[in-house]
C-alpha cells in the first residue's frame, strides 16, 4: 500500500487523514428551487488549527455508482471562499494522496500557502474521500499488531520468504470481508473520480480547477479522463505511473526506483561534516553500512517497548528508511535509527496514531488498491519476484514486488482501469521532483507521455515527496502559481535548476 503523510497508501496517507477528522456534525445537500443547482449547509468544522472562515458540509452521492436509485453515503467537503470574490474564477479542489488521505483540513493548511492571487481565483475545497471519516466510513477491523507499517508493507522473511506475507494477505482480507460492510466493496479511484464530479455539482460549478498530490494525481487523471469538458485549470504534482494493466502494483513496484533515486541524497547528507546525526565519513560508505546494520537486525532484533512491533528489526530499520527518504527534513530520523543500532540500543518509541485512525485509513487504502485492478494469487509469481528484487535493489529486499493484502482480496474488480489518453482540453500542469522516493520521476514520465499534449510537465532539480510550494523552488513554484492565477502555461516541458535550502 502507498503518506500525503500521507498511504500512497496507509503509511503515507496517515497525517492527512488527521486533519479535521471530526468535521461537521450534521450537514446535508438540498435542491435550490429559483436556480436548479443545490445548495449546501455549511456547519463549522470541528478540529484544531482551523483557519475560522472554513466551513464543512456533506455531499450525498450513491454508495454503488451502478444502482444510483440506492443507498447514498455522505462525503465530507470543507471550503474557505475567494478571499476576493470580484476576482473569482470558481473551485479549486485539493486532491489528496494515499489512497487513504484526507483533504478536508487543506484549506487551513497547505491551501493558505498558495499567492494571494490564486487564493483570490478560487474558493479552497477539501474533502474526505469516501470511507474517510468523516464521510460514511469502513473498518477492517485489524489486530493491532497487522497495524504495523512494516507489516502492512509487504516485506519479505530475511531469507526472502514470502510465506508470511501470503498469510497475512489472507488473513487482512478476511478481515476486511467481514467488518468491512458493503461499502468496501465500492471505494476506488472511478468512484472517487464521480465522488468529485457530485461534489462539482453540489458546489454549483459547470467546471473544476484542482491540484492533486500523489495519489491524487492518478485521481485527477482519470476525473480528467471520464469527465474531460468538466476540467478548468489541473495542478498534478508528484505523479503516479498511470499504466492500466497494473495500477497500484506498479506504485509499489516503483519504490525500488524510488529509493535508488534518493538514497544518494540521503548518503551525501549523512557524510557531511559538522553534521551532529553523521553516520559516516563518506557518502560511499552510508550505502552498505545501512545494508550490514538491517541484516544484523535481521538476526538480532533489538527489544523496543512501546514501538510497533515492539523489537527493533531489519524490516523496521527498511521502512524507516522509506519513510524518511520523503523529505531531507525526515533525515535526521532514518540517522539517528541507525546510529542507534549501531550502537545497539534504541530511541524512544516513535508515537503512534490512535488505533481507530490507522483502522479506518488501512480499510481505504485497501480497498482502493485492491478494487482498482487484480492482483496475482500465486504465492510461487510473488517468490519469483521477490527474488529478482532483492537481487537487483537490496536496499528495499523485495518489498515492492511482493503480495499485499490485494493477492487474498475477496472480490473481482467491477470495472476496468481508466486508461489515460490525449484526448480532452489542453489544461493539464504537471510538476515533479527529480528525487522522489514515493513517485519517482520515471513514473511521472509515463503520466506525461500518456496525456501527451494535453499536459506540460516542469521536472525541479529537488529531492521529496511534494513539489509545489514544499521546497524553496521559486522556479517551480511561479510556474504553477502563474498558471492557477491566470492560466499561462508554458509551451514546452520546463526543467527547474536546484532549490535553495534554508542556510545555503
């Protein structure tokens, strides 16, 4: 699965499923009899650190997009208006990774880093994509040790051994089965794709501007794909590989780029002198000092009370590595860890989210991954594939090729991949780190290939996960802002030299 802290899935999704999780207590759509467009009732939202103009309301739509006429499940939006409404073009819509994200606290948070300008285009909107509380949500129900991002990642046995993770594909998906409801049977990115269209239509607007994140970005793709005449000005910013025949599988799969993209930046960081977290003196050396600590850990975990698992092992010292590399700010983690290790000892437990939370952003995330495409059942193609990925990438062991929860899903897709082409308006943006763990710039090339000259991509020299407005990259950076201010595009594919960093 893939953190806005966002789960390209869980792992990645969960801080922004925090956001304002407890948003409004009641709201509701209704029709507007002198104009025909419905109109919202817009409550406060609940939640800290909310900017006091943001309000919430929910969308209704249909829980099965098939049977329309049936039971409806409720979306929660939140929006803050135009903060110049002679100046208003309409919505921009935040899209949020994961799957298993949240954007309902957006409009507060990163929506007030955008120019004036644009805060003046657009009224900032936000939403809990369906089964995010709280919108109408799901659970599986999961033991609290299944909750474990090294064991919701799939990473192999220290000898390669897929067999427990087979079974914990198993068990996770009779979980889901069973406590999911039938709700779970209908959370995927075309379900999504429509949430958002009843969300343009609640709002009134004929047509949307957005800016997804991540996982968002293969959101907004395939919105900009099924409802093309309804797209104003489109922001994708750290794009996922949109190829139909494997969806999420290559969004894992793409980690193993991923982490060899980035592992040098994170090497050149932690060899540097007068750097109190320096693991090494050399950036050579950081490389298979990290390779010798997790196969030590492998053999010799170390206790860790409070953590989940509680013992320090190789998979745990693996996925924080992967968590770390999102952003040379997460550095210092990943070196102190290793420092620790080294050392045999370890830091104090890392917090932890509330159970409840991780439940129902692991269920989403899940659902999502698993209802979009189908994955291989046999456990002999994951051994198969796990042993040529810790062969040619060992720094991520197998990981990214090996069975999740979706190799036990229960149920078949009930529609095809939307496969993303060239036709419909020329109104796309593309922006992209050349250094991201979690969608590597290969990936991102793919998207922009398949949209072809409906899209402009600006590629910056930076490193994370999160292009626009999140590195000190003013090149970048006023490219999109121009482009959601007054729609200037560039005529060609842009490259951004390397961003400043605070002290530089």
């Amino acid at each position: 699965m893939k953190q806005t802290s966002s789960t390209r899935a869980v792992w990645t999704a969960v801080s922004a499923a925090l956001l304002c999780l407890a948003a409004p207590l009641t709201a509701s759509t209704s029709a507007s009899a002198s104009t025909g467009a419905p109109s919202l009732n817009w409550t406060r939202c609940e939640g800290s650190g909310l900017d006091s103009r943001q309000r919430c309301a929910s969308v209704e739509v249909p829980m099965d997009y098939a049977d329309p006429g049936g039971r409806k499940i409720g979306v929660v939006v939140s929006r803050i208006p135009s903060e110049k409404p002679s100046a208003r073009r309409g919505v921009l819509l935040l899209i949020p990774g994961g799957p298993g994200g949240s954007s309902l606290g957006d409009p507060s948070g990163k929506g007030q880093k955008l120019p004036q300008d644009v805060r003046d285009s657009y009224d900032l909107v936000g939403f809990a994509p369906r089964g995010l509380a709280p919108s109408t949500s799901v659970s599986c129900g999961l033991d609290h040790g299944d909750l474990a991002l090294s064991k919701l990642r799939p990473w192999p046995a220290p000898d390669g051994s897929v067999t427990g993770n087979t079974a914990t594909a198993r068990r996770l998906a009779d979980a889901c089965a069973r406590n999911g409801g039938e709700l779970i049977r209908h959370i995927s990115t075309v379900d999504e794709a429509r949430d958002i269209d009843g969300i343009r239509a609640a709002l009134g607007e004929r047509r949307l501007s957005a800016w997804g994140v991540s996982y968002g970005t293969y959101v907004g793709a395939v919105y900009s794909q099924l409802f093309p005449q309804r797209t104003d000005r489109v922001v994708l910013d750290s794009n996922d590989d949109p190829d139909p025949a494997r969806v999420s599988r290559a969004w894992l799969a793409a980690y193993e780029t991923g982490v060899e993209d980035t592992f040098p930046e994170f090497a050149g960081w932690a060899s540097a002198p007068g750097n109190p977290d320096r693991v090494a003196t050399t950036a050579a050396a950081v490389r298979p000092l990290f390779l010798r600590l997790a196969a030590t850990l492998d053999r010799a975990p170390i206790p860790w009370p409070g953590a989940n698992p509680e013992e320090l092992n190789g998979n745990v010292l693996r996925q924080t590595m992967l968590d770390s590399l999102y952003a040379p700010g997460r550095f210092p983690a990943l070196a102190k860890l290793m420092l620790a290790a080294r050392n045999g000892t370890v830091p104090p437990a890392p917090t932890a989210q509330p159970d409840p939370v991780l439940q129902n952003v692991t269920a989403v995330s899940a659902a999502t991954m698993c209802n979009d495409v189908a994955w291989p059942r046999s456990a002999a193609a994951y051994r198969n594939a796990v042993a040529v990925s810790r062969r040619e990438h060992p720094l991520t062991a197998g990981m990214p090729r090996n069975a999740t929860v979706c190799a036990a899903w229960p149920y078949p897709p009930q529609q095809a991949p939307v496969r993303i082409t060239a036709r419909g308006p020329s109104g796309i943006l593309l922006v992209q780190n050349a250094h991201d763990v979690a969608t590597p710039l290969s990936g991102a090339l793919k998207l922009r290939e398949a949209f072809g000259a409906r899209a402009v991509m600006v590629t910056v020299d930076s490193t994370g996960h999160g292009a626009y407005l999140a590195n000190g990259n003013a090149c970048g950076d006023r490219v999109v802002s121009r482009f959601l201010a007054t729609g200037e595009r560039p005529g060609r594919d842009v490259r951004c030299g390397t961003a400043r960093r605070p002290g530089d």
